[in-house]
C-alpha cells in the first residue's frame, strides 16, 4: 500500500484532505509540523487524533505507542522530531500488533531500529528545515554501507558488523538482500514544505506525480512550473539550529 507513494504530514483535517485528494497514501497525524516545532520550541508530543493514520510517537515512550495502538492508527513512527522521552533506549517494537517505522542515518543505526522491531525504515534527514543536503546524505550513506557490504567476503561481515553496532545475522542478510530486510528506498515523506508554502494544493499533487514519474523529466518540469513561493528554508551551518536527527542513535 505504501510502496512507490507519498506520506503526507498533516495537523489540521483540512490538511488530511488535500493531501487525500493530491494521491498521498497516507498522512501523518502532527501535533505540530516540524518547521513550527523548531520556530516555537517546548516539548513536542504524540498528536491526538480520533481516525485512523500514521502517527507520531517519541523515542521511547512505549506507552504513547500503546495509546496510538488503541485509538486504531495503521502506523506508528517512533520520531526524533518530538522531544525524546528516553536518551538511551528506544521502544521494543516486539510488544506491538502495529508496525512501526523509525529513522536512520546509516546501515549500523537501519539495522539497530530493524532489530528493535521496525517495520519500515526512512532515512532522518533535518526535519522542518526545508533543506535536503541532510536526507540526500542519510541516503547516500546507507546505500553506500550496503554496495560496500556486498562486495565483502563473508568472513568480514563479523568486523563489518562489530564497527557499525549492527546485529551479525541482519548485517549477513542485508548483504545476501542487496537492500535493507525491510522496505527499501521506495517512497517518500513529505513535511513542512508542503503547508508552509504558497499553494498548498497544487504543490501536494505535483509532489505525488514527481514520485509517480521520477524517471520523465518533461512530466518533472511540468509539475515544478507554477507552485507559488516556496517554504522558507533553514540554514544548517548555523551553529544556533537544533539538530534532531542527531537526538538518538
């Protein structure tokens, strides 16, 4: 269901809405979105919601994840955008019937989540941002860790394991995979660009037909002409910019 599409943060059920009808495959229920969690600061919780969508947990707070289970959410992302609720230790996913995604990025802290129980692995990026140097790089770093595990003889996977902090038995099965033992790079979740921008509208559904047609660059140049004005982007070589994809490991 979610392969090849397009996740949507969302707060208002106005939002949910336009993302519903731009061909999102599903919305992520906010409290607040991540640009007006950098700009307004405090503690940032789970989102109460009453419908069923891909919800936000803190890291570590199993009993936020237990609650989101309960009220009937298909997903529950362990997130490092809300404060975290424990600095050294994540949620066992074990204990849950719902699936949970988490975020990455490299191989070691992809195969740490997977062990934990993740169902789905996204890579961190800088959330509320508007820049994506950090997501491009998260990518970058996990595909490169995997094309270099598979070119590895197998009695270097234990050393290779050992200096990524990964389980020996996932790290082996990555390589024998060529990809992560999970859903790989097949879709995309979309943040603050969408409703802090001009027309919100018009750029969710150019954002799922760029997904749809990555590989046509005519159909990309038509659906990136005409979007309005853009998010206001965050400089990330300013020492002063709180980095959450650096709050758990």
């Amino acid at each position: 269901m979610l392969r090849g599409g397009v996740i949507m943060d969302v707060v208002t059920p106005e939002q949910a809405r336009i993302a519903e009808e731009a061909g999102a495959c599903a919305v992520m229920a906010l409290e607040r979105v991540p640009a007006d969690i950098r700009a307004q600061g405090g503690v940032a919780r789970m989102t109460r919601r009453h419908y069923p969508v891909m919800a936000k947990a803190r890291i570590g707070h199993f009993v936020e994840a237990q609650i989101l289970e309960a009220i009937g959410v298909d997903y529950v992302d362990e997130s490092e955008v809300l404060t975290p609720a424990d600095d050294a230790n994540h949620i066992n996913k074990h204990n849950f019937r719902i699936p949970f995604v988490c975020g990455c990025r490299d191989l070691g802290e992809a195969l740490r989540r997977i062990r934990e129980g993740a169902a789905m692995i996204r890579t961190k990026g800088e959330a509320g941002t508007g820049n994506i140097i950090e997501a491009v790089r998260h990518v970058r770093s996990v595909m490169g860790n995997i094309r270099v595990l598979r070119n590895m003889d197998d009695d270097e996977v234990f050393s290779f394991a050992k200096s990524i902090a990964a389980p020996y038995d996932l790290v082996m099965q990555t390589k024998q995979l060529g990809r992560l033992p999970v859903l790989g790079c097949d879709g995309v979740f979309v943040g603050s660009g969408i409703f802090k921008s001009g027309d919100p509208s018009k750029r969710a559904r150019a954002i799922v037909q760029a997904v749809t047609h990555y590989s046509d660059p005519e159909i990309l140049a038509d659906v990136s002409s005409g979007l309005g004005e853009a998010m206001v982007g965050i400089n990330l070589n300013d020492d002063k910019v709180e980095r959450f994809a650096s709050r758990s490991e």
